[in-house]
C-alpha cells in the first residue's frame, strides 16, 4: 500500500522488485501480490476521524504523531503498528508500505532512514531522499531499495552466517549485492543500482540464504 502522492511509476518498480526478489526465492508460485494503492477499506473514517488500521492514512498518521522531529515520521511507529495489526493472526501476510514523507527510526537515533524491515511482517520504506534524482535513476534507486528492504523482511541476513557481514546498523553483507548497507545518501544507492544493474541484485551467499528462508 502507499501513501497518497506516490506515482503510479514509482509503485510500478516497486511491485517489480518484489516480483523480482518472489522470482529469485523460488516463490513466485507461493506467494500472491497484490497492489491495494492508497488503501482504505470503507469504514476508514469515523465521524472524521481515522479507525485504527483501517487505511494506510492511519499508519501515516500514526507515524506523524509520534514522531519528535519537524517534517520526519516515525518508522518506528508505523513497523510496530504492522506488526500488531489484528488481522495478521487470522491472514498471515506480508505488507509493504511506501510513503514519501522523510523517515528516521528512534531506536536507531539516526538522521533518517530509507527503510525499516521487520523479519517474518513487513517493510516500510521511504522514497524522499530519492526525489532529488532524475527520474530514471530514482526509479531504479526505489527498486534496489525495495529489494534490500523486502530480502531484510526473508531473513537476510540469517544469524548463522559467518562470512562477508558487517554489523552496520543491523547485519549487513558485504559482497557485490544488494543487502550492503548504503549510509550515504544518495551516493551508496546510486552505486548499489549499477551494481544491482550489471551483476543482479544477490551474491551468491545471499541467494542461499534467502532460499533457505523459505526451506525452515
């Protein structure tokens, strides 16, 4: 789901790098994705008011809310928010949620983040820092993001492994692949996408790991 003010390009490369990373996994066949938009179900609004998680609004909203910085929302928020929606009990599923508004995550005490993953729920992720980009480039940018972000929310990278990692703000690899930690803006992102371009989106580690995400 998005955030009202998302193009329709922007969600475009974004359903093709989940499709992508679905492709790579081997779970194309497994695993359904559908596009809900700016998704609202029909009692979303009460007397004017935002039903809890009811809409992508109220996720938003509740990242504004408890945001403590001026033109930021809480990715924090929004991530425990889809980890305690009511309905993941009764339809396991995964949700994506892209926004536009720039993000940073309080438990990290950064200046901002492009993502957050929760392993096993969901990703959110933000495209502002991509904005000041030409078109095509940020497109390709969104769609790295994507898949770093969604191959965080497939277990990558696992506990187990050993090799070629850094604990970078979170378990980082360290291979010509997309699960490298790009900190600077737009700069790593940028290399990240040519790399992702030339060589594919995963080593050859990552490629195991993410397969044997969905073997346990």
């Amino acid at each position: 789901m998005r955030e009202d003010g998302i193009g329709a390009q922007q969600m475009e490369v974004v359903l093709a790098g989940i499709c992508t990373i679905l492709k790579i996994a081997g779970q194309s066949q497994n695993i359904k994705v559908y596009n809900f938009g700016i998704w609202r179900l029909n009692d979303w609004l009460d007397g004017g008011l935002l039903v809890p998680y009811h809409s992508v609004d109220w996720y938003i909203d509740q990242g504004i809310k408890s945001s403590s910085r001026q033109g930021q929302v809480s990715g924090d928020a929004i991530m425990t928010n889809l980890w305690t929606e009511p309905w993941q009990e009764t339809s396991p599923h995964y949700d994506v949620v892209v926004i536009w508004n720039d993000m940073y995550s309080g438990e990290e005490d950064n200046n901002f983040v492009i993502g957050l993953a929760l392993p096993d729920t969901g990703t959110v992720i933000s495209i502002n820092r991509f904005l000041q980009l030409d078109l095509k480039l940020q497109l390709e940018c969104i769609k790295t993001e994507i898949i770093h972000e969604v191959g965080h929310v497939f277990g990558l990278l696992p506990k187990d492994r050993k090799d070629n990692i850094e604990e970078k703000l979170g378990k980082h690899c360290t291979n010509t692949c997309v699960m490298r930690q790009g900190l600077r803006l737009p700069d790593d992102w940028v290399a990240m996408t040519h790399d992702r371009l030339r060589f594919g989106p995963f080593c050859q580690e990552c490629q195991r790991d993410l397969r044997g995400y969905f073997l346990k």
